[in-house]
C-alpha cells in the first residue's frame, strides 16, 4: 500500500487533539495524544519536539481564538482589563492548563506579541521598567487564579456556614453564586488592582 498523499499530521491537529485529550483526561502525555490521533508516538516528533512543545502549541491555539488582542492605542485600564477578562475567560475553558501554563516557558510568538503590546502600553502610561513586568505577573496570578475559580462548586460553603450569624455568613448570603460569584470576586481583583495601579501613577 503507498503512502497517502495528504499527511495524518500536522502542527494545528496535535494542538486541537491535545486539547481534546486534555479536556477529557486533565493531563496529557504523548502516548495518550498518539493514541488518540490513531498514530505511534515517535510519528509525533516529526512535528515536535515533545510534551512541551505541544503544550506551547496549545497555548497558542487559544490564543488565538480566545486570547487578548490589544490596541495600544487604548487606555492602560481598558488593556488591563481586557487582557485579564480574556485570559480569564480562555484558560477558564481548560483549566487543568492554567498550571502547566504558569511554570512553563512561553515560546509561541502570538502570545509573547500580546503581552509585548501590553508592556508597551504600561510604559507608555508611566510605569517604571520594575512595575511593567510586576503589573504583568500580577495580571496572570489574578487570572490564572481566576480560570480556577470558574470550575469552583455553585456552593463553596456548608449550608451552616452560609445560615450563621456571623461576618462570613452574612457576606455569603450578601453575594450571588456560582458563576456569578465568580464574576463578582474577579471584577472586585481587577478593579482593586487598576485603583491601586492608580493611585501609585497619581503620587508620582
């Protein structure tokens, strides 16, 4: 039998199957995306280079799709929040990679290009060299943060908890629940964190 003339293979179907595979298993090593793509595991590293490669081939994938696209043109608060909402709301929709994603280097150039318009952005509205990377750090803690808490149960207390006359009690009771929790404690981050950002440019 010859050999077909279109490929099984190709870097955009690895990233879609990884993802797959992801999503239904919460992890993903090589065997378990060959397997799913009907193919041995060394056929893959025509392709990649391996675990990590594919992982920045899904990072880039989602990016894509659902990642930041920034105007610089923009307000430093509107990119803030925008980048925040859309990682948020992207790795949110796979949350098992939020944190592969934060202890892994980032090499796909789509991503690095958005984040690179972003520090272009906080520099060009006053922050020092030190603060453009350190407002960029806390954007991905508060989203990585963020992505996690989307998965989080419509109850996060006992019933007891949130019925007693006590401060927690009364907050829960105060507050909506699940994805509307979620909402609301990631609008307060964010917002909390652009009034702190200003606060530190006005005393300059």
């Amino acid at each position: 039998m010859g050999r077909p003339k279109v490929s099984l293979l190709s870097r955009e179907r690895i990233a879609r199957a990884a993802l797959e595979v992801a999503d239904d298993h919460g992890r993903l090593t090589l065997t378990q995306l060959a397997k799913h793509l009907g193919v041995t595991s060394p056929s893959l590293y025509n392709y990649v280079g391996g675990l990590d490669e594919v992982l920045e081939l899904m990072r880039e994938t989602i990016h894509r799709e659902q990642g930041p696209k920034i105007d610089r043109s923009w307000p430093w608060q509107e990119v803030l929040r925008h980048v925040a909402y859309h990682d948020r709301n992207s790795i949110g929709q796979h949350p098992w990679l939020a944190a592969d994603l934060m202890i892994s280097e980032m090499t796909a150039e789509e991503p690095i290009a958005s984040v690179v318009d972003f520090a272009e952005v906080l520099r060009g509205a006053g922050f020092t060299s030190e603060e453009v990377y350190q407002v960029i750090g806390t954007v991905d803690l508060l989203t990585a943060g963020g992505a996690l808490d989307l998965g989080a149960p419509d109850q996060v207390f006992p019933v007891e908890t949130e019925s007693a006359d006590h401060a927690l009690g009364e907050s829960l009771r105060a507050n909506p629940k699940g994805r509307g929790r979620a909402d609301a404690v990631f609008d307060f981050a964010v917002e909390s964190l652009i009034s702190a950002l200003e606060l530190r440019l006005a005393s300059r």
